[in-house]
C-alpha cells in the first residue's frame, strides 16, 4: 500500500528534472541498462560463432544465458552485503568500468567458448554489486516524498531499455562491425558500460559509510539481513509481492509462445504480448510518477493484483488479436501498480545501513522467482492446457493479492 510510505509530492516528474544527481544517476542507468541488453545480443552472436566446429547453436545460447544468470542465484545476497559496506557511488561506478574492460577483453583473449561463458560469468557478478547499490542510491539523492516518482522514472526506463536494446542490439553491432571491423561490436558495448561509470562517477553526493562493529563478516551479515527481513513484516510483505508479482512475469514469458498463436499470432511474433505488457508497464510508471499524490491513500497493490487476475482470467477465453494485445497492455499496467509502491516502500522502510542486504536479498529472491516459472509453466501448460493454467494463475493471483493486502493492513493496524 502507497500509504504506508511517505505521501508524495505534488509535481511528479518535474521535481526530479531540477534534482542534478538524481539526473547523473539516471543518466548511468540509462546507459548501463542499454550496455546489458547489447551485450545478451553479442554474447549470443559470439556464442554461435566461437568454437564453430561444434553443433548445437541453440544449447551454446543457453549456456550464455545460464553463466549469465547463475552469478545473480548464488551471489546476489553476499553482493548486498559488501555493498553496504562502501560509498554507493563509487560501487556502481568502479562496477560499470569493470564490465567496460571484460567486454574489451574480449578482443585479446582466444575466441574459445569457455573463455566467453567465464566473461559472461564474471560479468554477471559484477552486476549483482551494481543492481543493489544502485536500488540503495536512489532514496539517498532523492527525498523521500519524490521516491515514488523516481521509481516509476526508473521502471519506465527499465522497460524502455528492454524494448529498444533487444531491437537495435543486433543493427548497431552490425553497423559498427561494417564500419569499424569485427571488434568494434566489442569496443561499442565496452565503451557504453565505461561511459556509464564515469558519468556515475559525478555524482556529487559524500555518503557516511558506518563500518559494523563485528568487521567484515559476510556470513553474519547475510544473517542480519535475513533476521531484519523476519522481523520487519512490513518489508517482507512488500518483497513477497514483488516476488508474486515476478513469478506471474515469468511464468507469462513461456505462455506467451501459445497465447500468441490463441489470438492469431504466429508463435514466433508472441514478442508482441511482452511488448505490450512492457508499454502498458511503462503507461502505468507514468501515471504513478506524474499524479502519485492524489492516488497515495488508494490500494494500489490490491488493485494491481486484482487487475492482472481479472486479465489472465479473461485471457484463458480471448482469440482476438486486439483484444489480446489491449489485455496484455492492461496487465502491465496492474503489475505497475504492485512493483512501483512496494519497490519505494522497501526503500522508505529500510534504513541505511542495511540497504546493501536487503536489496541484495531482494535481488537473489527474484531471480529464483523467475527461473521457477520458467522450468514448470509449459510443463502445466503441456498436460493441463493452457485455459486451464492461466484461469489458475488468475485465482492464484487474486488469492495471493488479497491475502497480502489484509496482512499488510494488519501490520500498519499493529504499528499504530
């Protein structure tokens, strides 16, 4: 519930386009998230053509995928912890030039697949110490009545960067491949990743670090965090939605091959349904970012819920194309109103010194909550059918909003 933070601040997006180091943390996402969506592109593109007396183009892809994902399963609390450990600014910044150079190194070091799997590999720890530091920025440069704002901000262009880095990912690195020669492709993704640093590199912001008093344990560390999320049922409530909520997503990626054809797509066109959750996803950033204050005391998460499972119950009937895609548009906007109010309530209730653990934390959970969904959805779709998984997936959401809703409630009735 948006009420349980801060209310926000009349203004919207225009209070933060006055904040400069907000603007130069925005401006490094903008650009790392582009970088991380070109290089999924060329490490793909590299994949098939290193080591090319080997079959099995598809499996070498998935491997990429796989070193590129495992680092944020296993690594993604113990990151959160050494991050709070250190100015978050220079984390994020020493962090996007690292990735720079593992990128550049791709040009010197023999074009062997597993040399390219441990790049994708080293690469992807890297960012589980920028996703949590930069999270753990946010609520330092901004106020706290912006917040809201300034996550809606940054969900649009989370998703902005999604769509337009997986389209021009493949024409740029050709276009640079054509004009600068094959290791441009390497020098372009490279150099974004470095820009983005160093533009991170001038935020004038002098953050306190509090050095714990038992030293550097990262095990008890790790400890605290779980501990602090355990007793603070407010966090946890929020980090348990968000976690619903990227289960569903999840679980969606894989369905979207049979709802596509379901409503005359060909199977290979079911891009379009993600794209349309991704614009109505932004659509709802927006609203939330512009006009927060006078949707601050609403529901809004119990109202996303129930939107997005009122959408998949009707999209277990729907054979219509633009009925499909219009739906798809609306369940983005039900999923902004979960992600965006519990994203800046996690960041408003978590204090300072343990922000590291608990974005962290909340970054392992939902990756674990993406890779579930994708192992089990299209076997259930498989021996159920999927009217039957998506009119599940709508009870199942609708129970699980509701259900969150009144613990919440309970919790801010207990607290006063």
């Amino acid at each position: 519930m948006v009420s349980s933070g801060p209310k926000p601040r009349p203004g919207g997006f225009a209070a933060l386009m006055r904040n400069t180091n907000f603007l130069k943390l925005w401006g490094g996402q903008i650009i790392s998230q582009l970088a991380d969506k070109i290089f999924l592109v060329l490490l793909i593109t590299l994949a098939v053509s290193y080591d090319a007396s080997y079959e099995l183009p598809g499996s070498k892809a998935s491997a990429v995928m796989i070193a590129n994902t495992l680092p944020a399963v296993f690594f993604g609390s113990t990151a959160g912890t050494v991050v709070d450990r250190y100015p978050k600014r220079e984390v994020m910044s020493i962090t996007n030039v690292l990735r720079g150079l593992l990128v550049l190194a791709l040009i010197l070091i023999p074009k062997k697949f597993t040399l390219l799997l441990l790049v994708a590999f080293s690469e992807s720890i890297l960012t589980q110490f920028f996703a949590p530091a930069e999270q753990a920025a946010i609520p330092l440069l901004v106020k706290e009545e912006n917040l809201l704002s300034a996550n809606a901000l940054f969900i649009t262009t989370m998703m902005g960067s999604l769509v337009v880095g997986f389209a021009v990912g493949e024409p740029l690195l050709s276009a640079a491949a054509a004009i600068g020669g094959i290791y441009a492709r390497e020098m372009v993704v490279g150099g974004l990743y470095i820009l983005a640093g160093l533009v991170l590199a001038l935020i004038a912001h002098r953050e306190v670090v509090q050095e714990p008093p038992h030293g550097m344990n990262i095990w008890r560390d790790l400890q605290d965090g779980f501990h602090y999320l355990r007793k603070n049922k407010l966090l946890g409530n929020a980090m348990l939605q968000l976690t619903i909520l990227y289960c569903v997503f999840a679980a969606l990626t894989v369905l979207a091959v049979s709802l596509a054809q379901e409503i005359g797509l060909r199977p290979n066109q079911f891009g379009f349904l993600l794209a349309a959750a991704g614009v109505g996803l932004i659509l709802g950033a927006g609203i939330l970012g512009q006009w927060g204050e006078h949707l601050h005391h609403r529901p809004l998460p119990l109202i996303g819920f129930l939107i997005m499972a009122a959408v998949l119950l009707v999209f277990a009937f729907v054979h219509n194309l633009w009925m499909g895609l219009a739906l798809s548009i609306l369940l983005g906007m039900g999923a902004s109103l979960i992600g965006i109010p519990m994203q800046t309530l996690i960041q408003v209730r978590t204090p300072p010194e343990m922000r590291g653990k608990v974005f962290g934390f909340q970054n392992n959970i939902v990756n674990i909550a993406l890779s579930v969904p994708l192992a089990v959805a299209g076997i259930l779709s498989d021996l159920l059918g999927l009217t039957i998984v998506m009119m599940g997936m709508g009870g199942v959401v609708a129970i699980a909003g509701v259900w969150a809703w009144h613990n919440t409630r309970s919790v801010l009735e207990d607290a006063i």
